[in-house]
C-alpha cells in the first residue's frame, strides 16, 4: 500500500470532450479552473475539434467540490481524438482525495 493514493470523495463529474496530449503533465499544471490558474491551464488543452483517427489524446473530465471546479485529465488511457470528442457531456465517477480534491481519477 506505500505509495498507493486515497481517494475517499466521490461525485459524478462529466467529459468535456477535450483531450490533451500529456494527462500527468496537464494535471501537474493545476486543473483548478476557476481564478486566474485556470487560464494557464486552459492553453495546454491539446484540441477542441477534429484530428485524425491517430491522435491519442488523454480525456479532460471536469467536476466540482465545494463550489470549485476542478479539470483533469486521465493519466493513463488515451482514445483516438474522434472517440475522445464523442465523450462530450457524458457523466463520470470520480474519486477525489478529501485533503486535495484537485487530486482525482475518473472511472
């Protein structure tokens, strides 16, 4: 279990239909997406829109814990970009950990 992440919280959360190019290196940069990170955060979007068929792309989840709102990508599954586009609005379980909720996975 050392090392291991604990996430407690959970909430339903939804796609956004984006996806970026690095998930761990999008969600280093903060995933806080109110105030003035989120602009930072929004440059680093890899698309919005059509690619190729192969363009892996990480998808961008969003969900909100005690009134802010959080944008994450998955770290470690990437879907063509079409397939990512075609997630748009649809809902997600994610597990977030109650000390940080900018800390997350989407399942």
């Amino acid at each position: 279990m050392f090392g291991k992440k604990k996430y407690e919280g959970e909430c339903t959360g939804r796609y956004t239909g984006e996806g970026v190019l690095d998930g761990k290196r999008f969600n280093a940069r903060g995933g806080v997406m109110s105030g003035e990170d989120g602009v930072q955060t929004e440059l680093y979007i890899g698309f919005k829109g059509t690619h190729t068929s192969g363009n892996k792309r990480y998808p961008v989840y969003e969900y909100t814990v005690d009134g802010v709102l959080y944008r994450r990508a998955k770290e470690h599954v990437a879907y063509n970009s079409g397939a990512v586009a075609k997630m748009k609005d649809k809902p997600c379980t994610v597990r977030y950990d109650l000390n940080d909720p900018g800390k997350s996975k989407a399942k």
